[in-house]
C-alpha cells in the first residue's frame, strides 16, 4: 500500500490551523460532572460489599427506589447478591433520590456509590 504524501500534507496542515485556532487551549476536557455533584452532595449511599445490585425484589417487580421519591433512614433501596446471598441494602440516611447510579444486574464494587440523595 502507498501513502499519498499530498494527503499526509493536507492532513498536518489542517491540525495546525486547528491549533492556532484553539490559541493554546487544551483540546481534553476532565469533565467529572457527576463526581463534582457527588462531591458537593455528600449525600450518597454506597455498597457495603462486592456483588450484583438488584434495583427490585424480584424479576418484574417493583423497584425499591426511583428518581424522587423520598426514603427514610433504614429503608431498603435495593438487593447486593454476593455468593447466592441476598443482602438488603439500607439508606444510611433521610433524603430524597436524585440520581440512581447503577443498573439492574450490574456488578458493583465494594465502596462504589449505589445512589445520591438531597
């Protein structure tokens, strides 16, 4: 396969009109929003071990939690199964559900936040 030279110069050309037009700027951008707000939050419930979060009871059934709804201190909001053991999940606090960050079925780690409250 031959390399054309004239596209290879077009190309390098391009990028450097690219970089002047930026003036320096850098081109990646950390943008950590749900870390920030999770940070600023502190609101947040995290995994007590390492298994697979269940949003609900059962296949089909109600989620124990949504986006809004009000939870109390103590209140189951969802399932970790580790080793064929199902293990209740409580809110450690009273608050409001802002966002759910994980998905039914989905491998968590132990420490990783399930949830972020208000």
């Amino acid at each position: 396969m031959e390399i054309d030279k004239k596209i290879i110069k077009k190309l390098i050309d391009a990028l450097e009109d690219l970089k002047k037009s930026l003036n320096d700027k850098d081109i990646i951008s950390n943008d950590d929003s749900v870390e920030e707000e999770i940070e600023i939050s502190k609101a947040v419930v995290k995994s007590p071990i390492v298994g697979t979060a269940y949003l609900a009871s059962e296949p089909g059934a109600k989620p124990f939690v949504s986006v809004g709804k009000k939870i109390k201190k103590g209140e189951t909001i969802m399932i970790v199964e580790a080793m064929k053991t199902m293990n209740h999940v409580p809110s450690s606090m009273d608050g409001t559900v802002k966002k759910i960050l994980v998905e039914d079925g989905q491998p968590v780690e132990y420490d990783q936040v399930l949830i972020v409250l208000e």
